[in-house]
C-alpha cells in the first residue's frame, strides 16, 4: 500500500523538488500540490492523505493557521512541517499547532523519505538539532502552566520517567536502555503516557513535559 502525500510550498522549484525525490521511491504517491494554506487544506479534505508536507512562510493562509484548522477539525493526516534554523519561533509555535514532525529544508533525500514514512505509520519525528532549538525556546518561555502540571498527577512514578526521556527526544530502544526495561516495555509506558495525557504522539509530550514544568532547561 502506498503513503500519499500532500506537497504545501509557495516556491515552484520547491514543490517539484520535494515531489520528484518523494516519487522516486515504489511505495510514496504524491496525490497533490498547494501554493499556499487554504490550498492545502482543500487538497487534504479531498484526498485524506497520510501526509501533508508544510512549509510555514505561505501566502493568504500560512503553514501554522492551515495546521491548527487540520488538528481542529480532527484531520487523520500527519503534519510534516518544513523548517530552517532562522525560524526557530515558528518551530515553537507548529509544536502548539499540533505539527507531527518537523524537517529541516537541507535534510538529505533519505531523510525525507524516512520522516514521511515515519509519520505516516503513526509515529512522530523531531530531529535532534530541532530538539534542541525547541528546548532553548522553551527555555526562555513564560513560566510553567500549572493547569498542565495538574494532569501529570494521573502518571505513576515510572511514567514520569518516561516522559522525561521522550522530552529529550528519546526512542523507544533508548528508553529501554536508560531505564533498564525491555523494549516492549518501553513500548506499552509509552502509548500508556500518551493515552493518559490525551496527547498526539511524542511530539506533543516534549510540549507538554516543557510547559508543565516537569523540565526545564538544561534540566
């Protein structure tokens, strides 16, 4: 079975690009392009990819906008936000808009590939660079949201554990190796934090391991 794809760029060269290394590989289709936001969201309607990739700077609707109204309206598609280093606002703000991954706009055709297979079957993707722009930013964010901290009372002790980790951008296997657990284990603690926070996918858990205080930078 294919991954469909949603390409969303205002840049020509850009689109055709992204659409030529994506369709070089036997299992990836894409189904649509979008010059801007509000084409975006018409072409994931209509065609209900897997994923839509996002850049953020688009005309008459940007990327961030089109992805909140998709993750409002309880769109199944994955959220593949393209980004630079010199935007590290916008990646701060695609976390809150409910993005599942982010890419950054040199990443390598391998790269690609692999982020939107991996979306595509349910899981997020954060690269390390990001993280760590992420964590500065949340570093320097308003003080911890105690309504968020409330809810990390329905965790047992372990489950804290593990949203630390994934906080830092841990994987499953890394997990399991910094807790001393199998990896079936890390496994199940994981989808066990997700479900009990109502989050996403582990994207969303560094937000909230962030703005609920449980860390800091540095921490």
């Amino acid at each position: 079975m294919s991954t469909t794809v949603v390409v969303a760029d205002d840049q020509p060269m850009v689109r055709a690009g992204l659409r030529s290394l994506l369709e070089g590989e036997d299992d990836v289709v894409v189904v649509a392009e979008a010059v801007d936001g509000e084409q975006a969201l018409a072409a994931v309607r209509r065609h209900r990819p897997d994923v839509v990739l996002m850049d953020i700077r688009m005309p008459r609707l940007d990327g961030l906008a089109a992805t909140r109204q998709l993750v409002a309206e309880g769109s199944p598609t994955r959220v593949l936000v393209l980004t630079t280093f010199d935007l590290d606002e916008y990646v701060f703000d695609a976390l809150r808009a409910g993005a599942s991954g982010f890419l950054l706009k040199d990443a390598t055709a391998e790269e690609l590939v692999a982020a939107v297979r991996t979306l595509a079957a349910g899981e997020a993707v954060l690269a390390p660079a990001v993280t760590r722009r992420v964590i500065e930013a949340f570093g320097r964010a308003p003080r911890p949201d105690g309504g968020l901290a409330a809810r990390l009372a329905a965790l047992s002790p372990r489950e804290v554990e593990v949203l630390r980790c994934l906080a830092r951008g841990s994987s499953n296997a890394e997990v399991a190796a910094e807790l001393f657990i199998s990896d079936a284990t890390a496994k199940t603690h994981v989808s066990n934090v997700l479900t009990k926070l109502g989050l996403r996918d582990r994207v969303q858990a560094v937000v909230f391991a962030y703005e609920s205080g449980l860390l800091t930078r540095g921490s």
